[in-house]
C-alpha cells in the first residue's frame, strides 16, 4: 500500500513536472484569467481582485438598498407615499461617495495603464507580427533574422509535425510554426495587418493590440517562464476569425540562440531540434 501511494505521488510529481514546462492554456470551464506569465499580467490580476473588493461590496448594498425600498415603501405598507423632494444628507453621500470610489479605482488604473506602456529595460528582440486571413507573419527584425508564416495546424497534419500531444499542443490552437522567444527578455512586437483589422492577444502575458491595416501598434512583453503560451486574434475579421491562433514557444536564451541560427537557414530542422531538446530535457527532468 505503502509502495503504491509512493509510486503515485512520484508520478504525480513527474507530470506535474513535465507538465509544468508547458505553461499556461485554456482549459474547459475556466472563469479567471489563465496563469500569469508576465510582471504585467500579474498586476492585471490584483488590479481585478482590486476592484472586485469594491464592485462586489456596492452590488450588495444597491440590492439591499433596493430589497429594503420594495419592501418598507410597497403600496400595501406605505399607501401614502412621501412627499419628500430632496435630502441634503443623501445627496452629499451619494455624490462625494461615488467620486472618492473612482478616485480609488483610477490611480492604480492610470499606473497600470502606465507600466504597459513603459518596459523596464529597453527591448533586445523586435518582432514584427502581420495578421492575414487567417494567419500570422513574423519577422524577426533583429540580425537578419528568419521570416515565416504562422497559421493552425489541421489534425491530419499533425503526425508529420510530431505534434501528436494535444495536452501540449491543443486542438485549434497549435500551429505549424510558432513565435520563439527567450525567456526573461524584453520583446518588441510591432503588430499590423495585411487585409483587415485584426488583433494580437496571448492572455497569459497580459497583451492585447489591433491589427490594422497600414498602421504599426506596439506591445512588449518579458515572460518569466519558459513553455507554451496560447492566444488568438480578438477581432472579428471574416469566417476563420476562430482559427486563426498565436503559439508562443519561450525558451531559455542559450535554446533561443541555438535556434535563431538554425531557423535563418532552415526554419522546419529548427523547430525539429528544438522540439527534441525541449521534450529530451522534460523526459530527463520526469526521470529524475
């Protein structure tokens, strides 16, 4: 019994091991956000639980102030209604109040809203991301880097891009050839599109741009994690708007090195060795 609960948490711990080198994902019936891969996002988060400890606390009392007018004021009880026009009491509560909650609201707000606009460091990756439909362009600006189209892998091509494990590679999400990036780096993505407005979304870095036509949007990002990272484009852009997803691969900078080397003459071996050494080193890490 001993031996069999034992062998249980140590494959537990493999996968949740193995697994945690995939990062983050959607998941069915999911209500919060997807697990925070940025600085960023992890300031989206407590600004939401931030403003739920207001929100959630007026609701209430507008429901009971309302419970308590039906109830106190209904025609049975109150046949006489008051004639009462206006009370300098409320009037200063229900106006001052109001103003002090948005002023709570918007100073952490407006610092947000700041600290997405402005990295802290200056960007050692630039990336230009071109939306179709219904796919992605990414040209890696720096060094002469590699061009390539992103678009969804359909589930009869999956075998021959070894791409077979949909807990890692989820249906309707993966892709063909994915962005890479290393890790703990600021990125530049420079976001545009070809056609029509389209946008660049990955949850778990907090990021979200339009893609417009002949126009250059600008987002950063630095993930602190190496492992997947799934999005979509969040503007309706024609009958394929659904599948037309963003695959992140972040790796450590020396794997990234390796592979921008590699992809700039032949992108498909790249990704190939890449993708080996990445799952070589899971294995390892599950073994051990």
């Amino acid at each position: 019994m001993k031996r069999s609960i034992a062998g249980g948490l140590c494959a537990a711990a493999a996968l949740l091991s193995a697994a945690s080198a995939w990062a983050a994902q959607p998941v069915d019936w999911e209500y919060r956000f997807q697990p925070a891969a940025t600085d960023i996002m992890h300031q989206i988060t407590w600004f939401e639980g931030y403003t739920l400890a207001f929100i959630i606390p007026v609701t209430l009392l507008v429901l009971v102030l309302l419970a308590y007018c039906i109830l106190k004021f209904r025609a049975s009880r109150n046949p006489v209604p008051s004639r009462t026009s206006h009370n300098t009491a409320i009037e200063v509560i229900w106006t001052v109040g109001p103003v002090v909650l948005l002023l709570m609201l918007a100073v952490p707000s407006f610092q947000l809203l700041t600290n997405q606009y402005s990295p802290p460091e200056e960007a050692k990756l630039t990336i230009k991301a071109t939306a179709n439909q219904w796919n992605w362009d990414y040209e890696y600006q720096d060094n002469e880097g590699p061009s390539f189209n992103s678009a969804m892998l359909h589930e009869g091509d999956r075998a021959a891009a070894g791409k077979e494990d949909k807990s890692v590679y989820p249906r309707l999400l993966a892709v063909d050839n994915e962005m890479v990036v290393p890790s703990n780096t600021v990125v530049r993505v420079l976001v545009t599109a070809s056609d029509v407005i389209h946008a660049f979304a990955v949850p778990s870095f907090g990021v979200k741009s339009d893609a417009v036509p002949g126009r250059l949007s600008e987002v950063w990002f630095k993930v602190e994690k190496e492992g997947f990272y799934y999005g979509q484009c969040s503007e309706l852009c024609g009958k394929d708007h659904a599948f037309m997803p963003i695959a992140v691969r972040v790796v450590s900078p020396d794997q990234y090195e390796s592979w921008l080397a590699a992809a700039k003459s032949d992108l498909p071996a790249a990704n190939k060795a890449l993708t080996a050494q990445i799952e070589a080193a899971s294995k390892l890490a599950a073994a051990n």
